[in-house]
C-alpha cells in the first residue's frame, strides 16, 4: 500500500482562485435582489400590483440563478406528491372510521339501533 500525498494550495494560489471570482460579480443575482429590495419597498409604500410584479420577477431571477437547485426540487415533486396523496387517503379513512364510530354511538345512545 503507497503513500499518496495531496499537494496543498498555497495561500497565493487560493487568493488568486478568490480574486478571479471577485473580478466576476454575478450580475444575476445583483438583478434578483435589487428587484426583490424594489419589491419589498413597493410593497411597504402601498403600491401592491407594482410590489408584487416586481417580487414575481425577482423571485424569477433567482430561479434563474439557481436553476440547479430548481431542477433537484422539480424532480422530488412526484414523491411529495405520492406522500401527500397517502396522508389524504389515511386522513379520508380515518374520517370514514370516526363518523362509523359516531353513528354507532348515536344509535346506542338513542337506542335507534338496529
């Protein structure tokens, strides 16, 4: 079994890594939160179409920004879907159950029973 070294970056070489993304700003994202601050500060003086109309677009850019993570949520969406539909259907037969439930309790309690 060898011995295989991992060669470290050296500080030089890391600021260089972090300064090639700073002469880069993400002009994506300025756009997003620029318009989700215009947004918000529509929204607060009283304009709500304008407010909104300029969230749903920043909220757009940021999908746009993020389109990995979109893509990652957008393929679970079946298996919440499938996890939703179960709750609903335990939900539906345990109303099922208690309203069997309560109609027996009414028939013993009115003595209506069969």
């Amino acid at each position: 079994m060898g011995i295989v070294s991992i060669p470290r970056r050296k500080a030089s070489e890391r600021e260089q890594v972090n300064a090639s993304e700073a002469d880069y700003p993400n002009w994506v994202n300025i756009a997003a939160g620029g318009t989700l601050l215009a947004g918000g500060l529509l929204l607060l003086t009283g304009q709500r179409r304008a407010g909104i109309v300029m969230a749903v677009a920043g909220s757009a850019l940021t999908l746009l920004g993020e389109q990995e993570i979109v893509r990652d949520w957008w393929e679970q969406i079946p298996t919440y879907v499938d996890h939703v539909q179960n709750m609903i259907g335990r939900v539906q037969s345990s109303m099922e159950e208690l309203t069997v439930t309560r109609e027996n309790l009414h028939q013993a309690i009115t003595g209506t029973g069969r």
